[in-house]
C-alpha cells in the first residue's frame, strides 16, 4: 500500500452490512477501537446497477468516504453473479429474464437459483458492471489507496449436483478438453495435486478426448469440468477489472465437509483439491483464500499453503479463539492478513480480545515484514498443549502457560486462546508477542552449549520508538523461560548467551 509492506489487520463485515447506511455511521469507530486496520465489506451487483447500464455508486462512495474519516482501507466484495453458490445479489432484470440469463440445471432438468456460468450474457454483464465499479473506485480512490484489493464474486460453486446439465454445459462436457488445460496438466505434471493426477491417470494420461475420455467418469470429473468453468468466468471478470484499475485480487473458497460428495456441498470453487484447475484457468486471480468454519483451520491453511498460492483469510468463524489463532495464521503461513466474520457483531470480550492482538501485530508490524523468513508462530489450546520451531541455530518450545506445574487454569475444560509469533532479529535476538504462553530455548548447532537468557525486556510502543522494562527475575523464573501470562498480552525482546 502506497509502494510499502502491508499487513492487513481485518475483519469482514456481515453480508447486506453496507446497504444499511445509518448502521454503518455507527460501526467504524467500533471497528476503529479494536485496531482494525482493513474492513473487508460487500459491494451489491443489483444497487449499483439496479437498471442495466445505469450505474449508482452512492453506498460504494460512502463507504469509501466513512472508512477514510477512520483511516482505515478496504478490500471490497464482488457479489457479483454469485454469492455463496446462489445468484442472489444480482439486479431484478437479470433474475427475471431466464431465457436471456438462462439458470444452471441439476440433472432432472430442474433450474437452480444460479445463473450458468456457461451464459455468454451474463458473463459479458456482469465484467461490464465490474469494469466501471473499478473504474469508479480509481476515479475516487487511486491516490488515497482506501481500496487496497477486491474479491471477485463470492464462494462459487455448483448446488445441489457435481455439474450443470443445461444444454450449453451438455455441450462444453462433451467438446474437447480445453487445449490451455491439457497444456497446463502437461507442463506442471511434477506438481499436480494427487487429487488431479489420480483422475488423469485413470485413464492413461490422455491428452485429448472429452471431459470423460481424459478424466473418467465419475462425480470428480463433473466437478473439475464446473471448477474449470466458473475459474475461466471469474478470470475474465478479474482481468476486464485489473485492465482499468489492477489492484490485488482473490476468490474465496466455501469448504467441503469430510465424507460430502460433490453436488453435496458448493462444487468446483477455489478448493484444496481443486487449485491447479483453478491456477491453470485464472491467471489473474491472485490468490485462492479459505473460509473457515468448520475443521481444524491448522489443516485448512496446509492446504491452502502450496504450489506458490499466498495465504490470506479473508472470513473465519468469529470466536474468542480468534485472538490466539492470528498469531499462528501469520507467523506460521507468512498471511497477508486475518479477518473474522462479521467483525461488528463482536461481543464485548471477543472485542477486547482481538483488539490487544491486533494491537500487538500492529507495533510489531515492521519488525515482522522486515523479518518475513525469519519469523514464526504458535496457536495451541488443550489438545496442542505446546509446539516446538527451528529458528536459526535454536530449538525453541512453546507451551501453553497452563502447562506451568503451578498453573491451576490446566484443571479448565476449555483452556484460555494462547499463542504467539516469533521473529528472529538477529543470530541471538528474538522478538516474541502473544498471550499466554512460555519459550525455552536449546541451542542445537553446537549441543555442548547451555542456552541462557541474557537478557529479557517488555518492549511497549511509543510513537515510533520502543521503550523497555527489563525482567530478568520472576518474570523470567530466574532464567529459565520467556513467560506471557494468562490473559495477558506482551511483546518481549529477548537476548540470549550459550556457556560451558
């Protein structure tokens, strides 16, 4: 943002949000007051286009304006042809013209709420209506730089089959598989998920043929055709928006639950198993992004962190863990940012707890940019009781403070969120912020050494200078660990010395 490293600090906003303007007036400051740096918000094909070709960008400037009175940026979401699956943010004109906008159909022939991403009409209206909401968004906002990326439509995916059975999709299944893909698959054999390759070479690596010649058929083939197809779709919006105004941009990914088939949950979006389709057919997405609200998001973020995708979260369930979880998604997967959903329906304690971390991020947000490749970070709660990094020559272990033989919140049936990142400033300096936990360090270059704490100071921000307060002593248990309390949030600066 304005030619410097950004760490976006965020929050998403519940979905009709922004068409609310009084309610609006009075979020910013709430959002403001928990150190939200980013608002992550929804922008409503069917209100700035409410009549085709007339454009009303009122809620998208007000927006814009209210966000800069708080100085914070925006990312904005297109709800553009679909919003988790459905096609319901589009304008009435194109919801009641079906034989001009024709629907998906499952395989009875029954038509579904989603508009065919098979439909030349709807896709040439709907990179129209994207291409002057960008055009807008430079004309008011390219030197300001509110607006820092986008997210082109929302959870796309095919409900309640594998696939579309309409007669353009019937068409495209049984033409040739698409030279680009065929190429892609080809190109990048060696990095093929298994998921992919396990299709493709069910049926003797074909390199041409239909879709069930090459794939197979099987619902996972109805799904890579769909996940082919809304990816060439959301591209071509992202490359008409990126021509007039090229910001960042994403898609985001509603998940599959364990033991769902396709057609069971919203198919052929931007999911794990799906990237390299995705990759292969959306060049002009920048990055495919989790929403995660089910499942151990550890595992989510795995999946997500390959074959050179960024990570970023742009909606995760909100909840008091939140404020622990941020540590890890951004020290862990180098994130380009966390964003809870529905950030201003936060309770009073799920306020006060994000705001410390973010607060912490925020004063450790240089430090931590500067030092990418040289941090880390930790969530654990009552089943991940402790965690153990490799930084330089050091062994760290970091455990949760109820894990301390004298801590009586271990007896808790739900442990208190603890985590931390850690950033490696120098050979033998770290800095370390979080909530509730403790570091050891064991130097494992040379194991003949003893890993002492030379010295150990809370470091709070001042403007734009640190200022310290050493605890070598209790704080330190004379030496032996870095502790954060319980529910408590710290930024430690800690020197460390090896002796014979």
């Amino acid at each position: 943002v304005k030619e410097k490293p950004y760490l976006m600090l965020g929050g998403e906003l519940s979905n009709s949000a922004t068409s609310d303007v009084e309610m609006m007036k009075g979020i910013w400051g709430k959002l403001k007051d928990m150190n939200l740096n980013t608002v992550l918000a929804p922008v409503y094909w069917e209100l700035i286009e409410p009549e085709e070709d007339k454009f009303d960008f009122t809620l998208v400037d007000t927006m814009i304006n209210q966000a800069r009175e708080k100085d914070l940026h925006l990312v904005l979401l297109w709800f553009g042809s679909w919003k988790n699956s459905m096609s319901c943010y589009v304008p009435e004109w194109i919801k009641e013209d079906y034989k001009r906008f024709p629907h998906t159909l499952d395989a009875d022939g029954k038509p579904a709420e989603i508009v065919s991403p098979f439909c030349k009409e709807a896709l040439t209206a709907d990179i129209k209506a994207f291409s002057e909401l960008m055009k807008h968004i430079k004309s008011v906002d390219e030197i300001e730089q509110t607006v820092i990326m986008m997210q082109v439509e929302n959870e796309i995916g095919q409900l309640p089959d594998a696939r579309d059975y309409s007669t353009l999709a019937n068409r495209a299944f049984q033409a040739d598989v698409p030279k680009e893909l065929m190429d892609y698959l080809s190109k990048n054999r060696k990095n093929l998920l298994p998921s992919i390759e396990n299709l493709w070479a069910s049926n003797g690596y074909k390199q041409k043929g239909n879709w069930e010649s090459v794939f197979g058929k099987s619902l996972a083939t109805d799904e890579l055709f769909m996940a082919w197809n809304f990816a060439v779709y959301a591209d071509k919006v992202a490359a008409a928006g990126k021509s007039i105004y090229p910001l960042p941009m994403y898609v985001n990914c509603a998940l599959n639950r364990p033991n769902y088939r396709p057609g069971q949950y919203p198919s052929g979006g931007p999911l794990p198993h799906l990237m390299n389709i995705w990759q292969a057919a959306a060049p002009h997405i920048d990055m495919l992004s989790p929403d995660i609200y089910h499942g151990d998001f550890r595992d989510w973020l795995a999946m997500y962190d390959k074959l050179n995708n960024p990570i970023f979260v742009p909606e995760i369930r909100m909840e008091p863990d939140n404020s622990a979880q941020v540590f890890y998604v951004i020290g862990k997967h180098k994130s380009l940012g966390f964003c809870p959903f529905s950030i201003e329906s936060a309770n009073d304690s799920e306020a006060m707890a994000i705001g410390k971390s973010y607060k912490v991020l925020n004063d450790l947000s240089d430090l931590l940019l500067a030092n990418r490749s040289q941090s880390d970070g930790v969530y654990l709660d009552k089943k991940h009781a402790s965690d153990t990094l490799k930084m330089g020559n050091y062994q760290i272990v970091v455990s949760h403070v109820y894990t301390l033989p004298w801590n009586d919140g271990a007896k808790a049936e739900k442990w208190t969120p603890a985590g931390c990142v850690i950033i490696q400033t120098s050979p033998n300096e770290f800095w370390i912020g979080g909530t509730s936990v403790t570091c050891t360090f064991k130097n494992i270059q040379d194991s003949s050494f003893t890993t002492g704490i030379l010295s150990a100071d809370v470091a709070t921000k001042q403007g734009n200078n640190w200022k310290y307060v050493r605890i070598n002593g209790d704080q330190t248990h004379q030496g032996r660990h870095i502790r954060i309390g319980s529910d408590e949030w710290q930024i430690q600066r800690i020197r460390l010395y090896n002796y014979k």
